[in-house]
C-alpha cells in the first residue's frame, strides 16, 4: 500500500519560508513521480513543483519559480518542499501526490493533478502579510 505522509505546514509572515515533507512508502520501484499542490479556499487544486524520483528533473509553476524548490532524497524516500519569499497568495493547503511512474513528466503533465494516483492528507500554509 502506497502511504504519503506530508509535514512541515504553518503559519510565517510574508517574506518567510517553510520547508515542506513528503515521506513516501509502498513503492516497488524507486522510478515515480512526486508532485505537491495546492488548493486555496474557493479554487481549484493547482500544481506548485514535482519531481522524478530517478532523474531528478524538476517542473515548477511560474508563480513559484524562482522562491520554491522542490528535492528527494532517495534513500530516505523523502520529497522536500523548500518555500521562501513567501507572499500571501501562496496561503492554501499543500498536497503531496504520486505516481508510480514518472511517464506524466515526459507527456507535460507534470500539474494536472488527474493523472497522479496516490496523495497525502495535506497540510495548511498560511502566509500573513
């Protein structure tokens, strides 16, 4: 059974950081896909940054490119979500999802959140300004 665990959630004023956790078990093979999203009151679920867990490469929204990076460290099957310059509008609840193969990367489909299978219980950021 696939299991995403999510941690590292909060409060920060604008300007802060956080660092977001993604623990991820179940996996049979170490090739997958791991994204985070988001989801602010009112709007529809938006994709931030994913990742391949075997290559490495790393896909990241506009609006966060540049303040966010996103990481995996393999052996502890852990995804990082590094947050910083944070601005009010990046307040909404941070999803980790997964895919058990990172074929939706190649296609472009790194954001559409239908095409990952696995997800987290999310955890909440909020950003005061």
């Amino acid at each position: 059974e696939v299991q995403l665990v999510e941690s590292g959630g909060g409060l920060v004023q604008a300007g802060g950081s956080l660092r977001l956790s993604c623990t991820v078990s179940g996996f049979t093979s170490d090739d997958y896909a791991i994204g985070w999203f988001r989801q602010a009151p009112g709007k529809g679920r938006e994709g931030v940054a994913s990742i391949g867990s075997s290559d490495g490469r790393t896909y990241y929204a506009d609006s966060v490119r540049g303040r966010f990076a996103i990481s995996s460290d393999n052996a502890k099957k852990t995804v990082i979500l590094q947050m910083n310059s944070l601005k009010p509008e990046d307040t909404a609840i941070y999803y980790c999802a997964a895919d058990s193969s990172r074929v939706l990367l190649l296609l472009g489909l790194w954001d559409n959140w239908e095409e990952y299978d696995y997800w987290g219980q999310g955890t909440q950021v909020t950003v005061s300004s």
